[in-house]
C-alpha cells in the first residue's frame, strides 16, 4: 500500500508507492499517472524556413530568423537570432514565435537535438527556421507541464534516442516518432501545479541571469572606460577628485612579489580543506598545506591558459601554472589584477609549442598607474562588481539544482 511521510511545513509529500507515482508530489493529489502519446497534447509539429540573414540581432523593429541555440540550455533565448533585412526573405518567413508553445530542435549535433523549451510570451517579428519546429497543444492537458516533461533528463533521454541520420555530427528526428512517444502524467490540476512551479524556479533563474548578465555588461564597459587607452595618460571615465596623469613604470616597479607556485600531487588536492589551491585556471581543490599569504593577483603560465587572471585572499597555495603578483607599497594588488586582466597577457607568451609566461619576461612589462588612492577606488569598485556577480552566479546554480533534483523526482 502507498506510504506517505509529509513535512507539516511543505507544500510537497514524499511517496513509498507500489503504485505508479513520482518520488515527490504536492500536497492533495493522489492516484496513479496514466500513459498518453504526446499527440494527445501537441496538435502539430510545424517547422519555419531558412532565409538569408544577417551576423547580428533583430532590433525591435526589424524581423529575426532564430538560431538552433536559441533552446540550447532549457530556456528559450530570443537573442540568438539573425537580423533579416531583404523584402523577398521577409516574404518568405513562416512559424512566428508564438505563446503557449514548444520549440523544439528537430535537427541538430547529437548531443543537443531534441533540445527544446517552453514559450510563454510570443515574439512576432521573431521567427523558426527549418531546423525547430513550435509544438503547438491540443485543447486537453497542460502544455507547460508536457515542456518540463520534454525538458528533463528522461525526456531529452527519449528525444535523442529517436535521432537518425548518418552524419556523425548533425542528427534529426521525425515528426511521427515524436508524437508517438508516450510518458506518464496526472489530471490537469496536477498538471498545472507542477508547471507552474517549474516556471515560477525558471523565471527566478532567468532574474538572476539577466542581473548577472547586465552587471557583467557593466564591467565589461567600465574597464574599457577607467584605464587608459593605448597612448594616452589619463582614462576616459575616472573617480571625482582625480585629474593627475598616471604614471609611467614596469612591473618590477609595481611590485615587491613576483614568483612562481610551486609543483603539488593531484592526490593531495580535495574537495575541501584548509586552504584553496589555484592554478593556471583558477580555484582547482583544497589541501592542508599553503604557500603563500596576503592578496595576490594571479596568472596563469602555460598553455591555452597563459595570461588567464585570478585573484587570492589569505592564506592559499598556487601552483606551478600560476605566477604569483603582488604589489610594493606605492601600488594596490587589487588594482593590478584588474589591470593585468585588460592586457591579454598571453601575447607575451613566445611562439613554442608548449607557450609559457616567464617572470623574467612579465616584470619588463611597461603599465600606467595612477597615485595610490585612486588604484584602491580602482579596485574596490571592480571586487564590487564582481562580488554582485558571483552572487547572482551563485543563486543561478543554487537554482538550477533545485531545478534538475525536482526533474528527477517530480515525474514518472
């Protein structure tokens, strides 16, 4: 017989069940899911054209061709799109985007068709190509629901699974064995439920992606504008209270620290422990042991990853694939990190095959620097922006989690 436990605090009750139910299930509902094929929910597969476009976005006010990755990720992205200018090709545009919908991708690498996402807001100047077709629903069932099913592990599962195609690296699926694909779902109501709440953790996603998206616009723009361009003195944008010229000095006269990390077994880094260990891409693990202490500004070696920056604080080890920078009294770490970043380091890498910086080579680098105050202004604001990001990069995968743990526990 079913078992129940419910949490008195949640919405959702955690079923033990000889019958055929999710793991999880909201409050109120019960009965078996019973099997339909996805043709008693979507009425029709219909694909767009392919038109000659442009290599840049539609504006408001012209017409836009979607591109395959416009569904790439589970959500639908109506920037990837392709400007289309000429009369003739306008004519011929067909499948605007439209509410209520699925797009799906009928054609594409193996790893990607069958990718698809749900429509809530239609588009008219946006419109598919002959690569994605809209699944439009029947009058029976909750077509937000069947995305989230379309959507999941299982369903992209069962999608892929019907690629042909004897290119080994584009595939396709065809309309009849889509619609006879057959899953397990509830009444409408419960329907409904869950669809709205898989909407509800995307559009929260979504919020977060697009603050992450715009502040990383802004610094983007903003270290653009707040270091001096090539052969000029002074920036374009700079703190209230500063109008000095900067100063002309290499690195070896920026710093008082300059070495490279130190060579540590793979087994000796973890998931956790005292003390993060960076490479020439980054945070790579944890171990009990460090090398260095303070603010360092990091940059990576070797490799594609020459040139690659991050920064330290506190107590931390670094590797043989990063160079470890740290500024003298007269300039700030902070500044220089952000500095350095702006300068794409790996040009100094030297032409073998294996291309590395050296310390010797990076201290002879010629920068400009204002006096000290304005650099800590300088890079204050910039961990600012950057803490703002990780932040909302934080949530995104917090979310998104939630997300793929309910996909795999909230259908049948």
């Amino acid at each position: 017989m079913m078992s129940v436990k419910e949490n008195k605090n949640s919405e959702f009750s955690i079923h033990n069940s000889e019958f055929i139910v999710p793991e999880v299930r909201f409050k109120g509902f019960n009965g078996d899911w019973e099997e339909y094929p996805l043709s008693t929910f979507i009425s029709s597969l219909d694909a767009g054209v392919s038109v000659n476009s442009g290599d840049r976005p539609a504006n408001e006010s012209e017409f836009g061709i979607l591109k395959t990755s416009c569904v790439t990720n589970g959500f639908f992205e109506p920037n990837e799109n392709k400007v289309v200018f000429k009369a003739e090709e306008i004519n011929r545009l067909k499948e605007p985007v439209l509410e209520n919908t699925i797009i799906i991708s009928r054609m594409n690498t193996p790893a990607l068709v069958g990718a698809n996402a749900y429509i809530s807001q239609g588009f008219a100047n946006y419109f598919l190509p002959d690569r994605l077709w809209a699944a439009k629903p029947t009058a029976i069932g909750d077509l937000k629901f069947i995305a989230y099913i379309l959507g999941s592990y299982k369903g992209r599962l069962a999608l892929s699974d019907l690629a042909t195609g004897t290119s080994g690296s584009m595939k396709n699926i065809s309309k009849p064995s889509v619609l006879r694909l057959t899953f397990r779902v509830p009444r409408d109501q419960e329907q409904t439920q869950i669809g709205n709440y898989f909407q509800k953790l995307d559009n929260l996603i979504n919020q977060h992606q697009q603050k992450h998206d715009k502040l990383s616009s802004i610094k983007k723009a903003m270290l653009e504008k707040m270091f001096p361009k090539q052969g000029e003195t002074v920036p374009e944008i700079r703190f209230k209270g500063f109008s000095e010229e900067w100063r002309e000095t290499d690195l070896a006269g920026a710093c008082s620290n300059f070495q490279s990390g130190k060579f540590i077994k793979a087994e000796d880094i973890k998931e956790n422990g005292a003390y993060p260990v960076y490479g020439g891409n980054g945070l790579r693990g944890f171990c009990s042991a460090y090398n260095h202490e303070g603010i360092y500004a990091l940059i990576g070696r070797q490799g594609a990853l020459c040139g690659n920056m991050n920064i330290s604080h506190g107590k931390a080890f670094f590797t043989e694939h990063a160079i470890a920078v740290q500024a003298n009294k007269d300039c700030d770490t902070l500044f220089l990190f952000y500095k350095l970043g702006t300068m794409n380091l790996g040009q100094y890498s030297g032409q073998s095959a294996q291309p590395g910086l050296s310390v010797t080579n990076l201290i002879k680098l010629i920068i400009f620097v204002p006096e000290y105050r304005e650099q800590t202004k300088i890079g204050n604001y910039f961990q600012k922006l950057d803490t703002l990001i990780n932040q909302h990069q934080q949530q995104i995968t917090k979310l998104n989690n939630i997300k793929q743990a309910c996909l795999s526990k909230m259908f049948v």
